[in-house]
C-alpha cells in the first residue's frame, strides 16, 4: 500500500511541477526509448541472474506490495505458541510433540495460531528442529551451528531478488544515456531539418536519461529496499524461534525461554513483558 502511495505521491510531485511550468507532459512518451531502456537492462538482467535467479525474482515480486505479516500480534502468536508446545514438553516429554511436529496442521496447539500455521517456511523451521530435540542426539551447540548454517542459506536465497533488483535499477541510468546517445546520433543525422523540428528530436533524445534515472531511484531503487526489509524482517522471525528453542535445549522454563525470544525482537514490533504475559495466559485458556 504505502509503495502505491510513494509512487503517487513521487509522480505528483515530479510531472506536476513540471507541467506548472508549462512543460508539456507528451513529450515523456518516447516508446522507442523506453523499450531501449527496459529491454536492456531487463536483458542484462536475465543474463546475470539465469533461469533460477529469474524464477526467484518473479516469485518475490508479489511480496513488494504486501505489508509484512511480521508484526507485534503475530510475535505474540509465535511465542504463545511455543509456549505451549515447551510446557507440554516439560509437563509430558519430548516424545509428547511428536505428533505435533509431524504434522503441523492437525495438531490442536499449532492450529490455534493460523497466522503462524499458513507461514509454511517458519513452521518448517521450527518442527525441525523441535524433530531433531525429540531425537536427543545432537547437544545445544550443534544444534544452534545447524540453525546458523540453515539460516545464512536462506538468507543467502531471500538476497537473489534484492540483489536482482538492485542490479536493474543501477542499470537504467546506463541504458537511460544509451538511449540518449541514440537519440543524439538520430539528430546528427537529420541536421537537414528546420529548427523546431530537430528541437523536438534533441528533446526526445533528452528523455532517454531522464527516463533511465526517475526509473531506477525513483522506482527500482526503493522496490529493492523493500524488499530488504522484508527479508530483514523474516530473518528476525527466525532467530526468534532460534534463540527460544536454544533456551528450553539449555534447560530454562517455557516462560523464560519465551522472554530469551522476545529479547531478540525491537521496536514497535516487541511487546512487552506483561503484554506476552497476559497473551499467553488468554491464547493458553483456549
């Protein structure tokens, strides 16, 4: 919503002011130049990124115009959440969640947080590793290096799009001075031309830079850092549910564990400790 709202208000700003000082909207409307600017730098794009990267980059797109579902109530679940499971661990064992981590939606605890259950990466992350903890083979350390690793992969793959994103809107001002160049050799060729008329042609040409830098900061540019947000946000969710899971292999309470997760949450998005307290309590009595 608030991309949306950045683009109007960007577009607003920048054509209004230009228009109020008599300056003639049409002239931006150059195909020609804009097709030089896309495909090349769309073009470069697919040659650096592959058949995989591409397919990542789609795949993220959506996300761009979605608010992240990351937020204090959905931390909130999270840690209600886990909190039952700990405390059915450490009333009944570890052997008590099996059924719950081996599938996750039929399991009565997970199932009464659905904005934790339809999170399909993060409810993967943690069934796992609670899997390995029910197994008793692997000690706090190994476990947390394992998370460690896991997580800088997939760090790694959320950064393809970001990094894509990126590289297009560096390269639109490159190709915005190709078309430029063009524009400016087309020119030179029709000198022959009354003045008005090559006015126009060296107006076009012009276009072509413009065209290439508004592109790229004012359009790309902030979709990439959207999007890194987002990742940023996700990666956060995850070492959540690290340093929560940690704490219980470690032998601390469900209730201290769940305050070691809180602890690695900041801003508006950390509730407090007598919020989660009383969320806990009310998600507990279900």
């Amino acid at each position: 919503m608030f991309v949306i709202i950045g683009y109007i208000f960007m577009c607003v700003c920048i054509l209004g002011a230009y228009a109020a000082h008599g300056g003639h909207l049409a002239v931006f409307w150059q195909p020609s130049e804009i097709v030089i600017i896309f495909g090349g730098a769309i073009g470069a794009m697919i040659a650096a990124q592959g058949g995989k990267g591409m397919k990542q980059t789609v795949a993220a797109l959506p996300l761009l115009f979605k608010n992240t579902p990351y937020t204090k109530p959905f931390f909130m679940d999270l840690f209600a959440m886990m909190f039952e499971i700990l405390s059915k661990v450490r009333k009944e064992g570890l052997m008590s969640i099996e059924t719950d981590i081996e599938d996750p939606h039929s399991s009565p605890i997970i199932s009464k947080y659905p904005s934790i259950e339809k999170d399909h990466h993060l409810t993967e992350f943690l069934c796992d590793y609670l899997r390995l903890m029910v197994g008793g083979n692997l000690n706090s350390m190994e476990i947390e290096n394992l998370m460690d690793v896991e997580l800088d992969a997939h760090h790694a793959d959320a950064h393809v799009a970001v990094d894509a994103i990126t590289k297009l809107a560096d390269g639109l001002p490159a190709f915005g001075i190709v078309a430029a160049v063009m524009g400016v050799v087309h020119v030179m060729g029709s000198l022959h031309l009354p003045p008005p008329a090559l006015g126009e042609l060296i107006g076009a040409a012009l276009v072509g830079t413009f065209m290439g830098i508004w592109l790229a900061y004012g359009f790309f540019g902030p979709l990439a850092t959207v999007l890194e947000k987002q990742n940023a946000a996700t990666s956060i969710a995850f070492q959540s549910v690290k340093v929560t899971l940690l704490a219980s292999l470690n032998g601390y309470a469900p209730q201290v564990a769940v305050e070691f997760g809180r602890k690695a949450l900041s801003g508006s998005d950390r509730p407090s400790f007598k919020e989660l307290e009383e969320h806990v309590k009310s998600a507990k009595g279900k």
